[in-house]
C-alpha cells in the first residue's frame, strides 16, 4: 500500500517544509475520525470472518489483479490525509510478479495535495498446499504541490500470504522504507480479502510504521 507515513513527517508542528497549520477543531476532525472508524471496523469484520467454518483452497491466491478503493493515513497528532487509490499486480511468471499503485490524497485542513505512486517486483515461494513466503521491494515517489519536497521512497518487505478459509485469505508483512529526506523506519503490514465470487472479493489492509497508521478498503478484481 502506499508509503505516506515517512512523507508526513514533513508536516509535522516543526513546519520544516510547510507553514500550513495543523489544528483539528470542529467539525472536519469528526468527519475524519467517523471514516477512520469504519475502516477500522472494515478490517475488525473480516478478521472476524477467518473464523467461520469454510475449507481452505490454495488455488485462490491469484497475483494477478486490480483494485480501488479508499486511503486513510492517520497521523496522530498532527495531519492527516485521505483519498482514492488504484492498485494493481500482474503475474510474469509462477513465481514473480509486478505491482504498482496510485494515490491521490488531500492532507486534512490544509490545500495541499498529494500525487502518491509506487511500482515494484515481487517474489512468492510456495511454503505449503495454503501459503506462500512473499519477498517484495519497491520504489514509490510522492509529488507534492505549493512548492513542497517531493521525496523519494525505497522500500523492502517480506512475509506470509495464506488461504485462511474457503472465501478469506490474509497476509503479514514486516519492511523496511528510506526516504532520500528522512532517515528508515521499519514497519508492519496486515491485510485481509473476503472473496464473493472467485473473480470479486473486498480488501482491507493496515500498515503501521512509528506510531502512525495507515488504511486501505476497496473492492477487488482477480483473474
């Protein structure tokens, strides 16, 4: 998912590189926080899921697939930011893949925008009948208006993506993001998919890197 959690810090009441304010009073800040809570809840409902009584089949980890949906990065407490995503993965081979995603997110009472887009290749190794290790590295690059640094964002990750059930599958990531403005982080990563139909299925994800946290829920597309 996209890497706003070390951009942001850009941002922060030192306003190293922004003189926008960051106050949250009235009603935006409960806007903000009813959004923040559904996806919360998004996630809390399929993890729920994993516990319903389905069979596992591995033929439904597909790597090749299309998504959109909605970003949430929550940035205590100084800005947040939100906006639609675009994300996508195409399988070249059994065991590598390309992916890439686009953001484009508004920081919270401030006008400035963010243009976020990140590509990358991936790894899987089949570990079992249901899991595959996955070892991905990527390169993201934030566009930043008003004149403000736009950074360069490296990151490395790897970790588990399993079938959990007949129509639930979910993955754990632990990386590693450097900036070319900031020194790295490391952070973790928890997703989940609930799948309709083998081609439709909706997905939740978290990312959390120093204290922030960022969301993603939207509908997804496998073929």
């Amino acid at each position: 998912m996209q890497s706003l959690l070390l951009v942001n810090r850009r941002f922060d009441n030192r306003h190293q590189y922004c003189t926008y304010p960051s106050p949250r009073w009235g009603f935006p800040q409960q806007k903000h926080l009813t959004r923040m809570q559904c996806m919360k809840v998004g996630l809390i409902t399929l993890a729920l899921a994993a516990a319903l009584p389905f069979a596992a089949n591995a033929d439904e980890l597909s790597y090749n697939y299309l998504e959109a949906g909605y970003t949430l990065f929550n940035n205590t407490p100084n800005l947040d930011a939100e906006g639609p995503t675009l994300n996508g993965s195409y399988a070249i081979n059994d065991n590598f893949h390309v992916f890439g995603g686009y953001s484009k997110l508004n920081f919270d009472n401030t006008p400035v925008d963010l243009d976020l887009w990140n590509i990358g290749l991936g790894y899987r190794y089949g570990l079992n009948a249901n899991s595959d290790l996955l070892v991905r590295a990527a390169y993201e690059k934030a566009n930043l208006d008003h004149g403000l640094v736009d950074p360069d964002i490296w990151r490395a990750e790897a970790g588990v993506r399993s079938v959990l059930a007949d129509r639930l599958e979910g993955w754990a990531l632990a990386g590693y993001e450097d900036t070319d403005i900031t020194s790295g982080d490391v952070y973790g990563k928890i997703g989940l998919q609930y799948k309709f139909t083998k081609a439709w299925g909706l997905v939740a994800e978290a990312k959390f890197i120093s204290g922030d946290e960022q969301y993603f829920i939207g509908p997804r597309l496998s073929f």
